[in-house]
C-alpha cells in the first residue's frame, strides 16, 4: 500500500473513489453524497485554489483504495480539518483508513499542527468509530450545519 499527495494525474482516480458516496444515498442528503467530478477537483490541482491537499491510497498495483483531503485554510493558526475520507468498501477494515490517518498526522507534527477536526454525521457510524479510536474527541453538535441538517465536529489536539 502507498499513501500520498495527490497530483493533477490522480484526479480520476479520486473520481473513481468519491462515486462511493453513493453508498449513503437515501442515509444522507443528496447534495452531501453527490460525487466530486473532474471539474469540482481540477482547481484543487492548477493552482487556482490552494486550501486543500489530497492525499491517495494505492495498493500494490497501483489501484486507489482510499482517499482524503487536508483543509489547509488555517494551517498558519496551527490547525487543519481532515475532508472526504473514505476507503472503498472492499478495503475497509484492513487499515487503509489508518496509514491515510498516519500521514495527516506526519504532515501535522511536520507543519506545527495543533489541532485537528472534521466535521462527520451522526449516520456515519465507521466514522464514529474510526475518529474515537484515533483519539478524537466529540465536541459538539452542530444545528442545520449543512442542508438543514445537524453535523458532528471532532477534534483532536496534538
Ligand atoms: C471511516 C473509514 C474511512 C475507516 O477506514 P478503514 O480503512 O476501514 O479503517 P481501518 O481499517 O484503518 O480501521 C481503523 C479502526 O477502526 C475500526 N473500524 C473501522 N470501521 C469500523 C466499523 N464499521 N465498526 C467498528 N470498527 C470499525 C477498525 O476495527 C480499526 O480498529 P483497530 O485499529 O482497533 O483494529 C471507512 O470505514 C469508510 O470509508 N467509511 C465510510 C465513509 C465515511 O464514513 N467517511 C468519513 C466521512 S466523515
């Protein structure tokens, strides 16, 4: 398995990825599980819009098996949120999740990070599952947060 920063190349296959979204359709509301195309990515990678790094699990043949973005807007106050994670559903629970995790936390202690959070639903339960056993802490509930709909923050300080 190989972690790393996606490049303009990759952009397919972090399409590819993103289609599982699908999964919580009907569980989440639509314009949450609509799947990034080409377009919505492409600024991520021309330099036009610089607040997210992607980051992209490969396996041995190089097929992607996972995949994240680093919200780096706040990178300069010490902080950054974690994206989009999701691993494919045939790969899940083979620690695919956790060596992406892994190099958000190399990039944080290497940037000076603080603090991490994300934003996740209530209905995610690996989600939940997944941030609690890497240390993270529910700090809250937030009211109609995205498409009248409530979100839970997490937060990890390092
Ligand atoms: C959350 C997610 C990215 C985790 O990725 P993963 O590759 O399955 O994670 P790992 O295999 O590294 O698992 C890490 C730990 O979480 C646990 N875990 C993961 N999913 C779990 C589940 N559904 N139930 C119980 N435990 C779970 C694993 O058992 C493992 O624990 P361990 O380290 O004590 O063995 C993946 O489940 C996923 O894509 N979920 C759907 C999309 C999603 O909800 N994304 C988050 C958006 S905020």
């Amino acid at each position: 398995m190989q972690i790393r920063f996606a490049t303009k190349n990759d952009i397919n296959d972090l399409v590819l990825i993103y289609q599982g979204w699908a999964e919580f359709k009907g569980i989440l509301p639509d314009q949450l599980v609509e799947p990034d195309t080409r377009d919505d990515l492409i600024q991520y990678f021309d330099g036009s819009n610089r607040s997210r790094k992607y980051l992209l699990a490969t396996d041995d043949d190089n097929l992607p098996m996972g995949a994240c973005y680093i919200d780096i807007t706040f990178l300069i106050l010490n902080n950054i949120r974690i994206g989009d994670m999701i691993v494919k559903k045939d790969f899940r629970n083979q620690g695919v999740g956790s060596a992406i995790f892994d190099k958000i936390l190399k990039y944080a202690r290497e940037n000076n990070v603080k603090k991490i959070w994300l934003w996740t639903q209530e209905e995610l339960e690996s989600a939940k599952k997944f941030y609690t056993i890497k240390g993270f802490i529910l700090e809250g509930k937030q009211k109609n947060q995205f498409c009248n709909k409530d979100a839970l923050l997490f937060g990890l300080i390092l």
